[in-house]
C-alpha cells in the first residue's frame, strides 16, 4: 500500500505551509509523502516561522519555497490551502481542505506561535485521519 501524499498550499511558501509541512514530518515520520508550495513563493523561509518551530524541537531552515504546479496537486491525496485563494487547482477525487490563518509574516513571535500552535492541532487531526487505528 503506497502512503498518502499531501499538499500544503499557501501564498508565498514561507510560513504556514512550511510549518504545516514541518509538523506533518515531524509527526508523522516517512509515512506521509509531504509537498509545500506557493503560489507566489518568497524567496526565503520567514525567519519568525523558523524560529517559533525551532522553540519546539522542528527544525525547518533548510527549506525553500516552491512555486505551486498543477502536477504537485495532481500527485497528492489531500490538499490544504492556507489563502492561497482561486491558486490552486481543482483535479477530482482529491481530499480539499482550507485552513484559515493568520498570515505570521510582518508578525510578531507570540502571533507566530498560536499560529504554529493551530497548525499543529490541525496536523494532529490530520494524522488521525491519514493513519486510522
């Protein structure tokens, strides 16, 4: 049995789907194939997002943001959008959820936080439903 494949989709691939992304990893291990992107991708990781999931043990440096392509949709399971608007795009049969955050960009560490908070009750739920039993 392949393992599922989700999508975090956000504006500019610099906070909420990184951290959403680094979660599912973190929490999730290699049995979820995970994918982030934007569509409109910064050209760096939010330093703030780097430093709020640093405080809790995930460590997200290394990424980069990835400019959203129909294929990455195509080849996921379930796609999350987190304001990424009319972006992305619709294929049948794929699991569609939207997310509504708070963008942390311009924001200050304590908004960051409850945002990675949130986020990461929303990927506790998430693995629930990837992984039953």
């Amino acid at each position: 049995m392949s393992k599922p494949a989700v999508l975090f989709v956000c504006i500019h691939n610099a906070g909420r789907s990184q951290m959403a992304a680094g979660w599912l990893r973190h929490l999730a291990g290699d049995t979820v194939e995970i994918r982030s992107a934007g569509s409109e991708p910064a050209n760096q990781i939010n330093p703030i997002a780097i430093e709020a999931m640093r405080e809790v043990g995930v460590e997200i440096t290394g990424n980069t943001p990835q400019l959203l392509e129909s294929e990455a949709v195509r080849d996921s399971d379930v796609v999350i959008t987190m304001g990424c608007g009319d972006a992305c795009p619709i294929f049948p049969g794929k699991r569609y959820e939207d997310w509504e955050l708070i963008d942390p960009a311009g924001q200050p560490i304590e908004v960051v936080r409850e945002v990675r908070d949130d986020i990461r009750g929303r990927v506790e739920k998430l693995v629930a439903d990837l992984q039953p039993g």
